[in-house]
C-alpha cells in the first residue's frame, strides 16, 4: 500500500464562510470507496489516504451531507489517478483541488435535510390516526413521470399527526440522476398532450410508448441544420438526458404555445433540468387497515398535485376520502340518570314525524313534508345513556304509536352489532380493534351491554383519551333491529329500559328502570313507520319481481288506434299517435317514483315522459291516481294525493306524434320501472323497486 495525498485550497472563500464546515473527501479504488471530512478552516489542508498503487484511482471532493458513493455521481471536483504516476515511489501528492466560492456555495445547499409534518384528516375535520403516510418526489418527462418516495414511511398518531425527516441531494450529473429514476407511462399527462400533437398533421401519429424510448427529435418536423448533429437523446433504450435542454429549444418552435400546459410543467413548454432541483416537488400517498384483511388508499395524490419546490420545512393537511376511519369528535354524555335516542339509521331523530323536536306527522316517516320515507328491514337505533344511567344492561320495549301497552320486542328481532376502536397503547399495524355486542338472553328478555359497563369492565380506563382506546365506529350505536317477520306493517314506538349489574356480568331482573328522557321532552322514546314487502317466488326468466309492493305492467301499445302485441310489427303512418296503458300501485302507499323509457338502436333511449324528447303528452289515471310521475308532484296540487299516501293507479300516456318516439324502422324496447320510497336496511338509496318491457318492431 502507498500514501496518496491529496492538497486543497480553498483560500479564495471568505474565512468567514468557511467556519466550521466541512468537506468529504473520497478515493474510488479497486471496487471500493474511502471518505474523509475535513475542515476547511485554516483555508488550505492535505488529506492522506492508503491505497493500492497499482490499481488506477478517482478522487473527488464535495458536500459532506453526501453519502461517499455519491461524492463521484455529484456535479463536484474530481481527478482521476494513474498508476503510471507512482513510478515506484511510496507516495504521491496530486494537484491541488482549488475549491472556488461558487463550488462552497452550492456545495452547501446540494445536500440538505427536510421535515415534512402534518396531519391526515377527513373531511369534517376529524382525526385519521393509524394511517402509513408516504412522500414521493414528483417528476415528469413530456408524458412519462417518475415518482420516487422520499424519506420513511410514517404513522399517524391518535391525532392525526406525522412527522417524516429525510435527506434531498441535488447537483447530480444528470446521467446518474437518470438511471436513479425510474419511468412510467402517465395518462393524465397523455390526456394533457395528446390533443395538443393531433392540432398538427406532422405530430398526431405520434403515440405514447409504455416507457421512454421515443425518439423525441422525430417530434420535430424541421429538418436539422447544416452542420455536425448533436449527441443522440437516446442510446438504444438508454437516454443521454443531458442534451434534454438543447433539444427543448428545437421542439418548442415545432409545438403550438399552451399557456397550461407551461403553468402545468410540462417539458418541453416548461423547462427542465431536474438533475439540477434542490428542492424535492411533494405529493402523498395514505393507506391505512382499520376494518379487515384489505388496506385501503385513503389519499392519493396526482401528478398535477405536486407541491413544487417545498421548503425544508413543510407542513402539510391532508384530506382522507370516504374510506377512511376517522375517530369522531367526542360526544360527551348527557348528565343524570336519563337516556335518549338521537339517531335512527344515520337519521336524526328530530328529522322523523312525531318525535320530539320533529313535526308532528307523518308520523315515523323520515323527512317528513318532504320524501316522506318509511322504514324496513333492519333498522339501526342510536342513542345515549346519561352519566348517571341505572343501564349497565338495557332492553328495548316496543308498542303501537298512540296507543297499546310496552312490551319486549319480539324474540329474534334484535341483531348483534359491532363497535370498533383504535388502540393508541398498542404498536402499528395492531391498534384496531373492536368487540361484538351480542343479545344477553336472561329470564325470557333479551338485553344488550351498555358502552359504559363495557368500558368499565374493560381496562385501561382512560376511554377516549388520545394516549388511550377511541371508539371509532357506532360509538353510540344501541340495537339492530330487524323489522321483517317480526313487524306487521306500521308505526311503533320504542323506549329504553335500563337494568344493574347482578355482579355476574349480567343484569338483575329486579333493578328494571324505565329511563327518564335526557333534557326537554320525552327523548327516551323514538317512533318510526315500518313497511316491509313481500315476495313471492319469482317467475323464471322474467324482469318483473313478483311482488305488489310495488307492482306494474304494460297493458296495453296502440300505435295510431291499432294495438301492438309483443313481438309484433306495426307500420308508422304519418301523424298517428301513440298511447301507452300501464299500472303503477303500491298497496302501502308508498310510491316515490316511475319511469317509461324506450331503448332501441345501439344504446339510444328516449324518456317517454319528456316533452323534450317525444314533444306533446297527457298522462290520463284510468283508476286510481293521480298520476305523478313523482311523489313531489302527487302531493302538490293540481294534483290530489294525500301525504304521506300515493298508492298509484292505471294511467295512459297520450303522445300526440308517435314519430318522435319511432324515428325509424327498428326493435323497440318499452321499459316501465317504479320505485318506492322505503329506506331499506338503512340504505339511503331506493331498494325497493318493479319492472317490466314489452318488445315490438316499428316499420318507418
């Protein structure tokens, strides 16, 4: 081995910014790397280094933040060594590495730290704890990106908040910093592109390859200038992403001017040199497993997100979607020895007839004077136990509104559900958890825990404590009641009554306590209308659901006075019209809506009930009625139903010109669909529905 040495001189910078930094120094021999850090200080210095003589040598000097590989992939002073130098000496002293102001400069913001903090949130502004958040830098290539993570990836606390610390080099040589990066095919920036290249003849054949390997001087339909040709942009698949800059220059006078697209950056109507960016361009990825198997993304960023240029210092908000699990502000509960229901199916109580704080009628249906909804199937209470509650059990006592006398449920009509919380005490990924709250069945009754006993019985004690466990989900969650088969049809009242702990983990009999209403009014009691529906066995094959709640059916298709018979054929005269006879009927009353649709063609649709598309109608009711076609409208005059009942009829349609339906000469579909108004299952949207068609041909 041999002393290698290697003088520095970096006189020229001011002592006064050289203080106490350092540089690194590194030898490249033989495979293998050996660094220093040395100060600069007094200005000049010689750093000495034991190597192998016979194997040749880089030596490079830089920003000591670099890591020692990365000293000779950095834009830094560098001298290669010969072995023909030593000429059997034991030791060499190579040129001074004369470091310049500029060269201390850079060197000293090449290779920075950055915190990123923040905190992940949904959008009512509740916490999102337990989530893996994720920071990539961001960078695009005409229509590729490159997307790397910075940094580890972190975990929200019970708050919400993360905190990632990580390392950002810039001054690469910009053929390391490429093959650093890897490339994808981004559609969001195709969709960008593409329309811009097919304005010009010369470029809209040019179509995106999975990876860069697109000879981009082809994008240029001018020919080249006389002269030498520049260095090639691409080496077989391999880019010399150094000449991107001059190339840039060439194809901006071949591309329309797009204002966005340069207020978007993308290359080659912004510039780019990202070898050269110190600072890092910032989007977020968030995952998080709080209910099963499956890891769900609850923030996903896009290119066109980035933050660009973030400070090394960011703090960030991150908004979660709809997957998320959130831990719901705290609800404190009510004082004194009370109960309350607050919510039936996600629904306040005071936005359903006939309870406290709601309108008096319809009495049990959901939005009352408005949709009018009534309830089915399973139906989920919620509600609340005062601070004092005699409830460490409770059962549900039921009677008919107005009238009748309490009585438990029936048997079998409560269901088990299901609470989740998050475990602060516990390491990630373990901190979801939850339990099961079954029925407790004792003396012939049936009751549930409360949240309270539960909690008490189920250390530690700090409950809703952000160091502690946090219910997540169905926090104040009370009873899952199915109404199918155990319900006849109609509006109930239910009240909470509350039962001691017997000192066995069950409740004594002799404690029964009707609970009081917490705050004005009698909350300790909820009223909702039940509708439930039959269905028969269906008929094989067929649309139509073989039910009355609702029913339909075409009667009857006369085009110009001469009826259409399904699977027939009718010839279109000229000015005929067109009548439609069908049913829509519900026996409970309650309709929300139909549609009468033609489908024909490859994927055409008229609505039968829009003068827009068929011009003049008249809806007649033959029996029945009115005729809707919505629950709004068959309540509002001139039209007579009366809140909350529209059981429907048998209508006609009467359109004046038939040829706005049948345009010409096609198979034509007749579609009738009609839903009620139930919310089933808790299910907001509308379950419970019939159909039916009748198909024919119409000869124009």
């Amino acid at each position: 081995m041999s002393v290698l040495i290697v003088p520095i001189d970096a006189s020229q910078v001011a002592q006064s910014e050289r203080g106490q930094q350092k540089v690194k120094v590194a030898v490249q021999s033989g495979g293998k790397v050996l660094a220093q850090e040395v100060s600069l200080q007094d200005g000049r210095t010689e750093v000495r280094f034991d190597v192998d003589e016979k194997q040749p040598a880089t030596v490079a000097i830089g920003p000591v933040s670099a890591d020692d590989e990365d000293i000779f992939k950095l834009q830094t002073l560098s001298a290669p060594v010969s072995p023909n130098l030593w000429r059997d000496q034991d030791q060499l002293t190579i040129s001074p590495f004369l470091v310049t102001p500029i060269w201390w400069r850079n060197w000293l913001r090449w290779c920075r730290e950055f915190v990123i903090e923040g905190r992940v949130v949904c959008a009512d502004g509740s916490p999102v704890p337990g989530a893996q958040v994720r920071a990539f830098d961001v960078d695009y290539f005409w229509w590729w990106s490159s997307i790397a993570q910075v940094g580890p990836a972190v975990v929200t606390d019970a708050s919400g908040h993360f905190s990632m610390r990580f390392r950002w080099c810039c001054g690469w040589l910009p053929i390391w910093w490429w093959r650093m990066r890897s490339w994808r095919l981004e559609h969001a920036l195709v969709e960008k592109i593409q329309p811009v290249l097919k304005l010009n003849p010369a470029l809209k054949a040019i179509e995106p390859s999975p990876v860069p390997s697109l000879d981009m001087v082809a994008l240029n339909p001018q020919p080249l200038p006389p002269g030498p040709r520049p260095d090639p942009v691409f080496t077989g698949k391999q880019i010399n992403p150094s000449v991107i800059p001059a190339l840039r220059d060439r194809l901006i006078r071949a591309l329309p001017q797009v204002p966005e697209l340069e207020r978007l950056r993308i290359w080659p109507w912004f510039p780019w040199t990202p070898w050269l960016d110190c600072a890092p361009d910032i989007i977020f990825r968030v995952t998080q497993n709080c209910s099963g198997p499956v890891t769900k993304t609850i923030v996903n960023e896009s290119v066109f997100q980035t933050r660009w240029d973030i400070p090394t210092n960011l703090n960030v908000t991150l908004i979660a979607n709809q997957e998320a699990c959130c831990l719901p502000p705290h609800n404190p509960d009510p004082e004194g020895d009370c109960a309350l229901f607050t919510k039936v199916c996600d629904i306040p109580v005071i936005d359903i007839g006939g309870n406290s704080g709601a309108p008096a009628g319809p009495v049990g249906y959901a939005d009352p004077g408005g949709r009018d909804r009534p309830f089915s199937q399973g139906v989920g209470l919620y509600g609340q136990f005062g601070s004092a509650a005699q409830a460490d059990f409770y059962e549900i006592e039921c009677k008919p509104a107005g009238g009748g006398v309490w009585a438990p449920v029936p048997d079998g009509a409560l269901q088990p559900f299901y609470r989740g919380y998050f475990n602060a005490t516990l390491p990630f990924p373990n901190q979801w958890s939850g339990d099961w709250f079954n029925v407790i069945s004792v003396g012939g009754k049936n009751f549930y825990e409360s949240r309270q006993h539960y909690e008490a019985t189920h250390p530690p004690a700090n409950w809703g404590s952000p160091f502690g466990r946090s219910w997540y989900t169905d926090r104040d969650y009370l009873a899952t009641l199915q109404t199918n088969g155990f319900f006849a049809d109609g509006a109930y009242e239910f009240q909470l009554v509350g039962y001691r702990d017997s000192g066995a983990n069950a409740p004594d009999l002799s404690t029964r306590t009707v609970l009081p209403g917490c705050g004005d009014g009698p909350n300790n009691r909820v009223v909702i209308r039940i509708d439930n529906r039959f269905v028969a066995a269906p008929t094989p094959g067929s649309v139509h659901i073989n039910t009355t709640e609702p029913d339909c059916g075409i009667n009857a298709i006369r085009i110009g006075g001469t009826a259409v018979a399904p699977c027939g054929a009718q010839k279109l005269e000229h000015g005929t019209p067109l009548e439609i006879d069908f049913f829509v009927t519900d026996p409970d009353g309650h309709l929300d809506h139909y549609e009468l649709k033609v489908k024909y063609d490859l994927g055409y649709i008229k609505d039968l009930l829009s003068s827009t598309d068929v011009g003049t109608f008249t809806l007649t009711p033959l029996s029945g009625g009115p005729v809707g076609p919505d629950y709004g409208q068959a309540v509002t005059l001139p039209q007579t139903a009366t809140r909350p009942t529209w059981n429907g009829g048998t209508l006609r349609l009467h359109i004046d010109d038939a040829a706005r339906v049948f345009p010409k000469t096609c198979c034509y579909v007749v579609e009738l669909i009609v839903w009620k108004r139930n919310i089933v299952d808790c299910n907001g949207n509308l379950s419970y529905f019939n159909q039916m068609h009748q198909s024919f041909t119409v000869l124009v």
